[in-house]
C-alpha cells in the first residue's frame, strides 16, 4: 500500500499539472451529469421496466421506486414550495415525500430557483454547485499537485453523497472556504461562508474558531452575526413575520426531538462498548474541550501554517464524530478532512495505512465493494466511525505536542499558489 502511494505520488509529480487539474475538474462535472442523467432516465416508464428486467430481485424493489423518486431532493424542493404557500416546512407529507424537511427556512428559500425548473436539470445543477464548490475549496486551502491528490481521492465520496442528493459537499466546501477567508484575513467573507453552511446544517459554526488563531475572533463574529440576521429574515421576502415565526417555532421542535438520537456518532460507539445510555451532551463537551485544547494550549504556534490547517482537518472530523445526528452521507465531511490531513501530510507508512483503511471503509465499501454485511448499521457504525476517530486523535496529539516536521505548508505561500492558480487556468 505505501509502495501504490509513492506510485501515485511520482505520477502527480511528473504528470502536467495544469492537464491534470482539467482532468480532475471534468470528472466533478461529468459525475454529477451522469448521477442527473441515470436518475432521470430511470424515473422514465418504459427505461425504468426495462431495468427491472435486467437486475436482480434484490434490486427490482429499488429500481421500482426510483421511477417515483421522494428522496432528499425532492423534500428540499417541495420545501421551497411550501414557504410560498405559507404551510410548515418542517410537518410531515407523506404523499409527497418520505422523510421531513430538516433544514432552516432560509435554505428553502435559496433552493428556490432550483424548485421551479425541470427536475433533471435542477437536480445537475445541484449536484453541480456540490462537487464545484468543494473542488474550489480544496484548491484554494491546498494548492499545487497536493490539493489534485485529495480532489481525486474525494471523487468516489463526491459520487456517493450525489446519490442521494446530499448537501454535505456544500457543507465541507464552505467550512473549508470559511478557512480560506481567515488565511487570507477576509472576514467578511469568512462570516458569509459559516452563515450560509449555518443555513444548510447548525454545525458549520464550529468553523468560527478559525479567527482564534488568526486573533480576529471578536471582527468574525460581529461579521457572522450581522450576516447571520440577514439570512435569518430574507424569507420575509416571500412570507410574513409571523408565518416565518412560526416556521422557525417548528425547526426548533423537530430539532429538540432528535436531541437523543446518537446515529453513527463517537456518542453511539460509546453505547455500544460500555451498554450504557449516556446523554449526548457530556461526550459532546468533552470532545469540544478537546477541539478547543490545541488552540488554548499552543498559543505559541498559532502563527504556524501547518498547526491552523491541522485544525482545519480536525474540525472537519469533530463536526460528524461529535453530531448526534451523524449518518451515513454525513462522514463526507469527515472523509475531506481526513483526505487533506493525508494529502498535506509526509505520508509515512502509517499514515499511508490508516488513510487506506479510511478510503476503503467509507467511498469503497458503500461504492464498489458489494456486500450486505458491510451496509448493516452495527457494520456502518464501526467502518465509518474508528478509522474518523483514529484519524482525528492523531490529528489532536499532533496539534498538542508542538511537531514542526518537514512537511509542506498546507497553505503556505498563499501568493504563490494564486499565482500557480492563475497560470493554471491561463493554460
């Protein structure tokens, strides 16, 4: 495995980067057309019983229900449609789809114009702005041939959260650009970045703590709060105060009702190894403290480049291990921060190890690895959850024991990798 690394690793040195970069960005757009494409081509009469004849019985039942789809795509649209009319978001509509809307009203109003368009083309165009606002972050927090690495080791995870129209690449995308924006003291932008993730999920807020480092906490904050007011009231562009009121009445009430659910979480390993049913909150504390440690600990090093992307990549991964709510699509989030960490990193032999183990136990085995044992939830649990949480401990030791090994800065020289950007693009 170590030996397939240094393969890899002297193709991407020798190959043109620029050809490369094209490669790689084709293949973000050409999956989100051929996801797009498959799906509308199976909710198609004729193509969708012509399938059914073609696959196993196993499958049939899947293949039946896409020429019908009331998966996520459709509850965020119908969402949109539902703050026209001034109806809850957040009940229950089972004749149209099959699980609630859990998102803020805000993000019903932003899917917007995707929910007036045909479905095909709104659901390429939403996969789209998933993959590409990920492909950007990625570049701009790891330029050069490191940053194609990990783009081209996130593809199958990408493919994956596309499948079931996710938001979670949005989500990493605008943490990762929330980093940007501090790197490059921007908090203007920083704050519209961890507002709008804020409006998709509660959890991009953790990307807040970038500006500790940076000692612009306290200008990021004001920034995200002004920020965080406007999106809060933009639907009473197309609803009134008190409707828009009562909608946010209703997402705190089906947010309070999934406070116990422990789902594929640090909280749900826990149970499982000691049989005990233990609130969420004091696990979620101490995983915070030990987030937050590095940054109180080693304020010596929060001029270093390599110690603030290390915390980048260990944010990425407290924000699923640590989420009560955390399934199976959510560990794209985890999986991009475990894949910078690598990409960024020297790549010794047990990095390289327990990277692979990562890449195999989360895109490989729910892509191309068959198997039904794999896709139990005890199964999904333990193969998403241990290498994250493995991954992330050493993260956290690295950032508390001070190492300043050898590596390439994960964003150092931000003016030459604009410029290498630049001239990329030129080419």
């Amino acid at each position: 495995m170590h030996m397939l690394a240094h393969r890899v690793r002297a193709w991407l040195r020798f190959s043109p980067q620029p050809r490369f970069r094209r490669i790689i960005f084709a293949l973000y757009v050409a999956i989100a057309a051929l996801d797009a494409g498959g799906k509308a081509l199976a909710t198609n009469p004729d193509v969708n019983r012509a399938l059914r004849h073609h696959v196993g019985a196993s499958s049939a039942g899947v293949v039946r229900r896409a020429r019908h789809p009331s998966g996520n795509f459709e509850i965020f649209r119908t969402a949109s449609r539902h703050l026209l009319t001034g109806q809850d978001l957040y009940a229950e509509y089972p004749e149209e789809h099959s699980d609630r809307f859990k998102y803020s009203p805000t993000f019903a109003l932003l899917f917007e114009p995707l929910a007036w368009i045909p479905s095909p083309i709104a659901l390429f165009f939403w996969s789209l702005a998933n993959a590409l606002v990920l492909f950007v972050a990625v570049e701009r927090a790891l330029p050069g041939r490191r940053g194609l690495l990990a783009l081209l080791c996130l593809l199958l995870e990408v493919l994956r959260g596309m499948q079931n129209a996710q938001s979670n690449a949005l989500v990493a995308g605008l943490i990762i650009l929330t980093f940007v924006a501090l790197e490059r003291a921007s908090a203007w932008r920083a704050a519209a970045a961890v507002m709008l993730g804020a409006c998709v999920k509660i959890f991009p807020l953790a990307a807040l703590t970038f500006a500790l480092p940076r000692r612009s906490a306290m200008r990021t904050g004001v920034r995200a709060a002004a920020v965080g007011v406007g999106l809060a009231v933009l639907p009473l562009l197309v609803t009134s105060p008190a409707t828009l009121l009562a909608q946010y009445h209703s997402w705190q009430g089906v947010e309070a009702s999934d406070a116990r659910q422990r789902w594929f979480s640090v909280m749900q390993l826990l149970h499982e190894w000691t049989g005990i049913a233990l609130p969420n909150w004091p696990i979620q504390l101490v995983g915070t403290l030990a987030l937050l440690a590095p940054l109180a600990l080693r304020r010596d090093r929060w001029n270093d480049e390599r110690f603030r992307f290390l915390y980048l990549c260990s944010v990425l991964l407290y924000v699923v291990l640590f989420n009560h709510q955390a399934e199976r699509a959510s560990y794209l989030i985890a999986f991009v921060g475990a894949t910078l960490w690598y990409a960024s990193s020297e790549k010794e032999r047990w990095q390289t190890w327990l990277y692979a183990t990562a890449f195999v136990t989360t895109p490989l085995m729910s892509t191309l690895i068959p198997g039904e044992f794999f896709r139990t939830p005890m199964a999904v649990l333990y193969r998403l959850a241990v290498p994250a949480l493995t991954i992330w401990i050493f993260i956290q030791v690295e950032l508390l024991r001070g190492s300043r090994a050898s590596v390439r800065r994960a964003s150092a020289g931000h003016a030459r990798g604009e410029v290498d950007a630049d001239v990329a693009l030129q080419r």
